[in-house]
C-alpha cells in the first residue's frame, strides 16, 4: 500500500479533559470491538454532514473502511474536501453499585478516500460483510452479489482521540 503523508498532531487540538483520555491502545480496542460510528464531513453549503456508517478497522493497515453507494452526498461533499472525523461510542458499562453508564467514544480525524483497486475492495466488503452477517455462506453470498455495486472508502488517521465519559 502506497504511503500517505499524515499531518502533524500539532496541528490538532490537546484534549481538554486529558485526565478522561483513553490510550491509543484502548482506541483500538473500541475501534476493533464497535460495528458502527458516525462520519462527519463538509456537506451542501457549509453545513456538517454526519452519517451512521457501518464500518471495520483494519488494524494492518491503520485505516477505518467504509462501503457505500456510488453516489450520493457524502461522496459530492468528499470531492470538495475529503477532511473528515469519524466517532465511535462503545457499549458503556456500569462499575458495581453505580447507576449511571460509563461511555468510551473515539474520534479519528483524517482524509478519506474512494477504494481503486477491485482486490482491495472485495477485501473490505468481506471483513464487513463477516463482522455482519451469521455465518461464512451468507457473508460470501453478500459479497459476490454487492461488490459490484459498492464504492469502498479508507479514512487514513491523521489524529485520534479517545476518552471515557461517566453518565452521572
């Protein structure tokens, strides 16, 4: 895979609440657990587009992949500007006695762009097609069926944050 040139972390805010801040590895670890997050990119005039999107982390390649239609705003709006964040909220749990639910969410900031390779596309819809689907025929059935009508996207991390967050 070719190599992309990252920006700076400088150049991205320090979390405020740094005492709340997860690990990296604890980011990946909400990133490869998590079937789903919420993409925000620079929609129709100016304004946020942010979109649930089912998505796989692959961990190999440091890259969060989504699949999706051909067409349709999200793609026009990362013609414009391909700058983006994608977050992601785990399950939350509760410590013993206590009521209120303890979240850790992930923001990966970054630049996305459209999957060109047809090897590297069957790729993604698989391990997403294996995170959903119930067993291995199904998942292959979807895969051979999908492929040729979906647009494969990689968001390349420039920046990733996490942090717990407690309900109460």
């Amino acid at each position: 895979m070719e190599q992309e040139t990252r920006q700076p972390a400088e150049e991205f805010r320090p979390m405020r609440r740094f005492r709340q801040q997860l690990s990296r590895e604890e980011c990946l670890a909400v990133l490869a657990a998590e079937k789903r997050g919420v993409l925000a990119v620079l929609g129709d005039g100016g304004y946020p587009y942010a979109v649930p999107l089912d998505f796989w982390y692959d961990a190999e390649n440091d890259r969060l992949c989504f699949h999706g239609a051909k067409t349709g705003h999200k793609l026009d709006a990362l013609a414009r500007c391909d700058k983006a964040s994608f977050c992601v909220c785990d399950q939350g749990f509760r410590r013993p006695g206590e009521w209120a639910l303890n979240i850790r969410s992930v923001i990966v900031f970054g630049r996305v762009r459209p999957v060109t390779d047809a090897a590297r596309t069957e790729h993604i819809c698989r391990q997403l097609a294996l995170r959903f689907y119930p067993d291995p025929e199904a998942a292959e059935k979807e895969v051979r069926e999908g492929v040729p009508r979906v647009l494969c996207l990689e968001l390349i991390p420039a920046h990733m944050t996490g942090k717990l967050v407690n309900e109460s």
